[in-house]
C-alpha cells in the first residue's frame, strides 16, 4: 500500500464531498436556531468563567 500525502488526502476527500453536495437530491442541513447559537455562546463564556476561577485559586 503506498503511502499518500495529507495533501492528495485531503483533495480527494473534498472532491468527493462536493460531488455529493452537487447532486439534486442533495438536503442540506438546517441552520442552527438563535437559541442554540445563544447555548453556545453560554456555554463557552461559563468554561471561560471557570477556567478563570480555577487558575486564581477560587476554585480547587
């Protein structure tokens, strides 16, 4: 088996996806709610509030 560069890889993976996503029959996912995108931001700013917390010793 012949090693392949990350690069060939990389092409031939996003080639085949494209050519699935060119199809007609194709359904492309929904967008994400303005809830989900408001759990996501919660989410990131408490693990930001903790870590900060962590490395100033109020939580050990």
């Amino acid at each position: 088996m012949e090693k392949q560069s990350i690069e060939r890889i990389l092409y031939s993976e996003t080639e085949k996806r494209l050519n699935l996503m060119e199809q007609a029959d194709y359904e492309f996912p929904e967008r994400i709610a303005k809830s989900d995108a408001a759990m996501i931001i919660g989410s990131v700013a408490l693990c930001v509030i903790l870590i900060a917390l962590c490395m100033t010793g109020v939580i050990r």
